[in-house]
C-alpha cells in the first residue's frame, strides 16, 4: 500500500483542515482507498469533491505560478459558463 500505514480499526477518513479565502472554502481530509492514501478535497460552494494521489500532487508543485494562474482562469470560466 502507498502513503502512510494503516491499522485496522483506523478511520478510513480523516479531515486535516479548512482553507478558505474570500472566493472558495474547501475541506481537505485524507481517504484510504484499495490504491492506498489519497487527499480528499471537497468544495463547500459547489459540494465537489476530488481525491489526489502522489502523482497528482508532484504535478502541482511542478506549476509555475502562472501556469497555476491559467489552470485556474481555464476552470474559473468554464464554472461560471456552467451556471444557470
């Protein structure tokens, strides 16, 4: 299994934390799943939810912040146009 050890009898679910700013809230817990640890983040506006493996994290940390800018601009739009 990847990530941290698990003991049986532990929550497959554990919560960490709240982020917010003055645009988003989201909480960030980790999840045991059958592939081994994953961060959890679920978005308190739109209830979405998504979990994150290692691979997925590294690719973060390897954005520049303007690629992390329109990584963000690009989702901002879509969500907007999605709307009603």
């Amino acid at each position: 299994m990847s990530g941290l050890a698990r003991e049986p009898g532990d929550p497959e679910e554990v919560r960490l934390c709240r982020v917010a700013c003055e645009g988003a809230a989201v909480v960030v817990s980790t999840r045991t799943t059958g592939n081994g640890l994953r961060l959890k983040l679920v978005s308190e506006r739109t209830r979405r939810q998504v979990l994150l493996d290692a691979t997925v994290l590294e690719a973060l940390c390897l954005l520049t912040p303007e690629q992390a800018t329109e990584l963000v601009r690009v989702t901002t739009e879509r969500d907007e146009a999605d709307r009603p």
